[in-house]
C-alpha cells in the first residue's frame, strides 16, 4: 500500500499554528477500517480522504483518531488546500459530497471559503455538571444538535478556563464551544471535544456554523472576525448567510510525504 499524505495547518498563515490536518487523496476508498487505522498512526484531530467524481467535485469523509465524524471544518479546508495547491486543481471553486451534504469551498484571493449550514443553538438552563467541569460558570448556556456553547464576559476569562477534562467526558452531547466578546477581533471561542477523543480542538470551523449564527444576532451584523484562542491559535472569517454559513481562513503545507504500510 502506497497512498499520498499531506499534512496542512488550517485557519493560519504560518506552520506550527492552526489546526493540523493530515489529507489523503485516494483513487478509490478502501475499507473503513483502513482509514480509521491511518487517522490513528496520524494522531491528528482529523485526517481528511476524498475520492474525485467529477470536475470540480470530490466525496470526502473525516476521521478522529477514534472516530468518522459527519462535519469537520478545518480539514475540509486543508483538503480544498491540497486540491488547489498540490494537485493543481485551476478553477475558483469545487464541491465535496459529505454526511452533511454538498459543501462548497472557494478561492478568494489567498484564503479559502468554506460553505457549511448553519446549526443555530437554543438558549437553556444553567447546566450545573457543564459549569462544573469548565471550571467557571457561564454567562449563557446554548445547545444545539451536537454540542454546548457556554458564553462568558470576556476573552480573558476564554483564555484562562482550565476545564476538568474527565469530568468534560460525562457531558452528553460531548461537544462544547466556549466563547465571548473579542478585544481585536468580534469574538473568541476555545473547543473542547471529549466524545471524539480530542481533549481540546486547536482551530474548529465546524464549530463557528453554531458560534457564528450568536454573534452575529447579538452584534447586529453577518461579517464576523474571529479568533479561537488554544495554544496554537487560528483566525477565521465568518459570514451568515440565511441558512447558511461562510468561514474563511488560511492554510500552508507543513509535510508532503507518502503512507508505505
């Protein structure tokens, strides 16, 4: 078995930032079992496979280390960028089939927009096993289809939260965005994924398709600037857009290499 592997930072100009994703372009798909294995050697958040069906069109998929997700932001952006990059795909825009439907990614000058849905959260109770774990009350709690998102005053308190990841674990759905208002940016969020096996997400873009419809009701506005703030850190731009959202980024090359197992 030889397969092409690449390993592209997303939503960030620069290597060692943003969120690494490893892609593998393949012919044809092997056995889940196969690319489940791959995702784990890789030890990524996400390693991105797709298959070409058509000019300009591709079916892509995305694995954990632990699991197939059905959404997965930063490395539909890392797979556009290889596309467009590596493989020297020359048109503006292509289109990925996925387990949330066709998903649109195109070239606007030196970033790469991705079109996702929207998945807006509904405002609920004080989750007091959610508050516990991160360590700090929220100012808001939300919950949408998959996960949480807890609102605070600030993006100081963002940054200083250290959660109790075992205890993150036991929340169902164990998806949780964190998020307040920005100091240079509109605002920040931080990500934290226990039932995926990823203690914190470094960039989530799949995350701003539920951050970015609050935001942009709160400030009055569809066009966002933001910032997750991990370790790593990434930068994003967000539109909404009726039903949709938008979320531009950057993404560069860190390794281009082969898979020979």
């Amino acid at each position: 078995m030889k397969l092409p592997l690449y390993w592209v930072d997303a939503f960030t100009a620069k290597v060692f930032a943003g969120n690494p994703a490893g892609v593998v372009p393949l012919a044809a798909w092997p056995e889940d079992a196969l690319m489940q294995r791959i995702a784990f050697e890789n030890g990524l958040s996400e390693t991105a496979f797709f298959v070409a069906t058509g000019p300009g069109r591709y079916h892509l998929r995305w694995f954990t280390p632990a699991v197939e997700v059905e959404l997965c932001g930063h490395a539909t952006l890392a797979a556009a960028f290889v596309i467009f990059n590596q493989l020297g795909f020359a048109g503006a825009e292509i289109t990925f089939d996925s387990r949330s439907g066709p998903l649109r990614v195109t070239r606007r000058g030196e970033r790469l927009e991705l079109d996702f849905p929207a998945q807006p959260a509904v405002a609920v109770a004080p989750n007091e096993a959610l508050a516990r774990a991160l360590g700090l009350s929220p100012l808001l709690t939300f919950r949408a289809a998959t996960r949480w998102m807890a609102v605070y005053n600030n993006a100081r308190e963002i940054a200083t939260i250290q959660p109790d990841h075992a205890l993150l674990a036991r929340i169902v759905p164990g998806r949780i965005s964190i998020t307040a208002p920005g100091d240079d940016c509109d605002f920040v969020s931080r990500m934290f994924i226990p039932d995926a096996g990823i203690p914190e997400d470094p960039v989530t873009g799949s995350a701003h398709c539920t951050l970015t419809p609050y935001w942009a009701e709160r400030l009055g506005k569809t066009k966002l600037h933001a910032r997750q703030v991990s370790a790593r850190g990434g930068e994003l731009w967000c539109e909404l857009v009726e039903d949709r959202v938008r979320i531009a980024g950057h993404a560069v090359l860190y390794l281009q290499g082969e898979i020979v197992g």
